[in-house]
C-alpha cells in the first residue's frame, strides 16, 4: 500500500544544504517537496532558534506555554477579525484532518470531494 516516489533505486540521501539533498555517492538533488521552500535546509537562523528553544522546552501543542498564546495573538494581528482563532497541530494530516471535522460539524454534511 505504501508507493516510492522513483521508478528505480531508491535515493539514500545522508544530509543537506540550502536546497539541495545529497546521496551517499556525493550527488545533490533540488529538494522540491520536503518543507524547505521557504528557507532550505540547515538555515544557521533555524538552527540558532531550533537550538534555542529545546535547550528551554522540547515538547508539542499539547500542553500550555505563554509563547504559543503569545505568536497566535501575533499571528491572528495580522489577519482579518474573522480569522481570530488559532488551531496549532503537528502535521499537515493533522491540519487536514482538522479541517475536515470543523467543515462537517459546520455545514452538517459527511460527503467530501476531493481532487488530486
């Protein structure tokens, strides 16, 4: 049930850099769907935060901590009065899952469309 994404062998990628994913033989590949469009991989200013924070707390959304009201409260500025209400979670099928409950409770329907 579980498909790769390459018709051949598969890719061993061992690190890292910007936009680019390297393989055990050195090759560099452009990283176009790993979550990195926006600042690439191993930024030293995502590094220094990443480091900063576990060094304070290394945990999830689960539990309270002032700095998750503290950048929903700057996120939520920034947006129209309508968007006030923040949802933090794990993942993108996380967020989706999210989504598609608060739609179903919302308009009282179960069917989904769906495009892919």
């Amino acid at each position: 049930s579980c498909k790769v994404f390459y018709a051949k062998d598969p890719l061993k990628i061992v690190r890292a850099q910007g936009q680019y994913m390297f393989d055990e033989k050195g090759e560099n590949y452009l990283d176009c769907i790993n979550n990195v469009a926006h600042v690439g991989h191993s930024h030293p200013y995502v590094i220094k935060a990443a480091t900063k924070q576990m060094e304070l707390l290394n945990t999830n959304s689960r539990f309270l901590h002032d700095s998750l009201v503290q950048y929903a409260q700057r996120l939520t500025a920034t947006l129209p009065e309508k968007l006030s209400v923040c949802y933090f979670v794990n993942s993108g099928s996380e967020a989706n899952d999210l989504a598609l409950r608060l739609a179903r409770q919302y308009r009282g329907h179960q069917d989904v469309i769906t495009l892919e």
